[in-house]
C-alpha cells in the first residue's frame, strides 16, 4: 500500500514535467506582451536555464535513492527506487524541454537559475547527509571472515545512532551488526553460523530458549582472538551450539545455528567485537563490507 503510494507520488512528478514541457512547446510560438525580452546569451542559459536545474534533481534523486534503505522498512524499498528515478526523469524532462525552447528572456532564466542553486543545495546536502552516516568509522576496523553464508540483510549497524539501535546500549556495542537473511521470513533461524576468527572460546551459553529468556544476546559464543580482541555472536539456537569454553577454533568452522533467543523481535545473527571495554568497527567476509542499515550482502 505505501509502496503505491509513494509510485503515484513518483508519476505526478514525472506527469508534471511532461505537462510542463508540452505547454512550454504551445507558448513557444507566441510574442511576449511587453515587447521583446532582455536578451540572454546561450552560454549562461544553457548553464542557469538547463544544467543547473537538471544537476540538482539528479542530486535530490540520488538522495532518495539511498534514503529509503538506510531509514526506511525494507518493504517500501520499491516505491523508493520508483520515487528516485522519478525524480531523475522528471528533471531530465524539464532540462530538454528548457534545452529545446532556448527561453531567452533573461528575468525567467533567472528565476529558473535561482530555483535550480536551490535543489541543488537541497539535492547536495541531502548527499552530504548520507554520506556522511555510511561514511568509514574512525577507528581502525577488525576483518572478520564472514560468519554467515548467502545472501543477508543488514537490519542494524554502521556509526551512526540513526542506522545502528545498538550505540551506547552499552559503548561497547557501538559497532554491532544485526544480520537476517534474505528470504522467507523465519530464513535465518538454524542457518549455520561459522567462527569468524580464529581463536579460544571464552563462554558458550546453549540452554536459553526462546526470545526473552535471560539476558538480551540469548544463547551466544564468544571468541577470544589472539589480540585479545572478544567477538560475540549472540541470539544462537537452542542447543545449536558446537564448542564449549576453552576450546579452541579454526576461522570459518562451524559452531552453533543462527535463533531467535535472548531479546530478539526475529531470527537474527548479532554480532560485535570489543577489545578492552572498547568497541571495534567490523569489516565482514572476503570483499570487507563495513555493513550498515539497509545494505544487503551476499557473503
Ligand atoms: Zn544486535
């Protein structure tokens, strides 16, 4: 429903502008009332009248673009993308009628230059924005082998308290991934979950059963790394889980099942890595996916 929404947002858009570009095709003939317009060279039409505007909607349409996953529920994604090349089409309407009728009155390019520095700060900051929650964490991240296998869905993670709930519940969380997999719903619960790092098991908790039962990561592994370095995986099955404390384990051996225990709304792999009370950014799997909110990775 919302994604129809959003669609019949993106044909007014589109609608609009073809509507806009007609009319101008009709007027082109017509002489002005108040005599001949002020001149304007095609140098700074075509700058002001066309570019300007056309450059800012494709800012504010890339802005979309990336908004909807990183903000908005995953269901909505397609009147997102819809939304976005919406946006980018109407603007490319507009600039090639603009282009066509070569409007050379210099008060209309002008307020049309106007109108276009504004969508494209709009558009600009909206990319500033953005960029800067994906951006890069500023500590030194930890790569980890991949602890899932196929296609996941990142639903919490990156730097920022807008993309990750885990920031500051507690500080040493700051960098948690929350992982679903992509599918049916209920697709993550008993796929296989591999150790990330090789490294001595330093607690194993297997008897939690259903979500809400003891503390908030459910039934979890957590792995020391020779650095020091805990990584832990949390909300595991039941019974799932395949090492005991102190055992040691190889990167990419299987330990435990993917589950829903400890405080979890669905099946879901946590994961977060600390290292002396502090936090550590994660780089996931072969290609080093820093995962943020929305992202969908197939590892
Ligand atoms: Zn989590």
């Amino acid at each position: 429903m919302a994604n129809i929404l959003i669609i019949l947002v993106a044909l007014l858009f589109i609608g609009s502008a073809v509507f806009r570009a007609l009319k101008r095709k009709t007027e082109a003939g017509e002489e002005p009332e108040n005599g001949p317009p002020e001149e304007v060279e095609p140098g700074p039409y075509l700058l002001f009248g066309v570019l300007l505007p056309f450059l800012g909607g494709c800012a504010v349409a890339y802005a979309v673009w990336a908004f909807f996953p990183l903000f908005v529920s995953a269901a909505v994604l397609l009147g997102g993308r819809v939304l976005a090349v919406g946006i980018a089409l109407a603007s490319a309407v507009d600039a090639f009628a603009a282009f066509r009728k070569r409007d050379s009155d210099a008060k209309a390019v002008r307020r049309k230059g106007i109108a276009g520095a504004v969508v494209l700060l709009c558009g600009l900051a909206g990319v500033g924005f953005i960029s800067h929650v994906r951006g890069a964490p500023s500590e030194t991240p930890l790569r980890l082998k991949s602890p899932v296998q196929g296609e996941w869905r990142v639903v919490a993670g990156g730097k920022s308290y807008l993309t990750n709930y885990h920031r500051g519940r507690p500080s040493a969380q700051n960098y948690a991934v929350d992982l679903v997999k992509v599918g049916a719903p209920d697709a993550s619960l008993g796929a296989p979950v591999f150790a990330p790092v090789s490294g001595t098991i330093q607690n194993a908790v297997n008897t939690r059963r259903e979500a809400g039962d003891g503390a908030a990561e459910g039934n979890l592994v957590v792995i020391q790394a020779p650095d020091g370095t805990e990584i832990l995986l949390g909300h595991l099955m039941e019974g799932s889980i395949r090492v005991k404390r102190g055992d040691t384990v190889e990167a990419g051996q299987e330990i435990a099942a993917c589950g829903g225990t400890g405080s979890a709304v669905e099946p879901h792999l946590h994961v977060h890595a600390e290292r002396g009370g502090q936090a550590v950014p994660l780089l996931l799997g072969a290609r080093g996916v820093f995962a943020v909110r929305g992202d969908v990775v197939r590892f």
